[in-house]
C-alpha cells in the first residue's frame, strides 16, 4: 500500500527527447551508419549487392564473437540495464531526476560506469539498491564507489568476471555467482 501511495505522490518525470537521443546515441551511430552504408553502397552497384553485403556483414557479427565484440556489445547494453535498475529501484531525488551516466568503460572484470547525481541522491542510496542494479545489470556483482572530491560521482563496477579481480575488504564473506 505504500508503495502505491508513493507511486500516486511522487512525479513521474518523463524523459526529454535530447536525453532520449543522448541515452541512445551509440546505437542511433550504428543505425545511422549501416543505413547510409547500405544506400551508398546500391547506388554504387546494385540492391542486389548492398543485400549481399548486408548479408555478410550479418554473418561476420554473428556467433563466436571475438572479446572485442563482447566488451564492446557489453558496453552497449550496461547503460540501458542501469538505467532500468536505476529506474526499478526507485532511486531519484524528489523532482524526479534520477542519476545520469556520463562514462562507461571495459575493464578486465567488466564494465566501469561513472554515473553524475542530482541534488537530493548519493552513492549511498546507490549502495543500498545493489540487489536490485546486479540482477538488472545481469552481472555476477555490483560494486559502489563514490569520488572522494566529488561526492556527485559515484563509479558503478559491474562485475561479469569475478574470478578477474580480487575483491575488496568488505566483499570477502559474499558468495559471487559463479557464471561470467
């Protein structure tokens, strides 16, 4: 019943369409990118050859993928998941705004993503969500850091590969799913 009740109180901010385009740009790229490569390429020849040469590219990227190809897939993925944990777990200050991730890097354990807090959120309430952010992420664990100058930046770690790094003090009496 609380739950509703915050629900019906708390305003649901929508998301502007620059947010929407800045959240999706690497993907809109890639779209961008093979329907101009697919135009350029019948004007050149023929529909029949940018069909063949979409058809290869397809084949190229399909299974067993390289580790490149994984990182870089994985980096695709990671912020939408976090986002959708973030969204989940509830965790925005009182105006609505939730965190906004502003870098994500691979790493040998998984991906390091840097997430900007309003006013009104910290790593703390980022911390406390964990659960929730590691099923959304699909990740063995999830790991909270905030910036020691900046208490707005806080590092998510999403670890995918546990057995890559060792873990931290706290982190010791954790059991990590086993599965990358």
């Amino acid at each position: 019943m609380l739950v509703a009740l915050e629900r019906a109180v708390t305003p649901r901010r929508r998301a502007l369409l620059p947010a929407l385009i800045w959240a999706w740009r690497k993907e809109l790229v890639l779209v961008v990118s093979i329907a101009v490569l697919f135009v350029v390429v019948m004007h050149a020849s023929s529909l029949v050859w940018a069909v063949a040469g979409l058809s290869a590219a397809a084949g190229a990227l399909s299974p067993p993928w390289s580790e490149q190809l994984k990182a870089f897939g994985w980096q695709l993925i990671t912020p939408h998941r976090l986002r959708a944990g973030l969204y989940q777990a509830r965790i925005h200050n009182r105006s609505g705004r939730r965190p906004m991730i502003i870098q994500i890097s691979s790493e040998p354990f998984g991906e390091r993503v840097r997430l900007w807090c309003p006013p009104g959120t910290s790593a703390e309430d980022i911390t406390a969500e964990r659960d929730i952010l590691r099923a959304a992420c699909w990740a063995a664990d999830v790991r909270v850091t905030r910036d020691e100058q900046r208490s707005h930046l806080v590092t998510v770690d999403v670890i995918r590969r546990p057995d890559d790094i060792e873990p931290s003090d706290g982190d010791q009496d954790r059991i990590l799913c086993p599965w990358p």
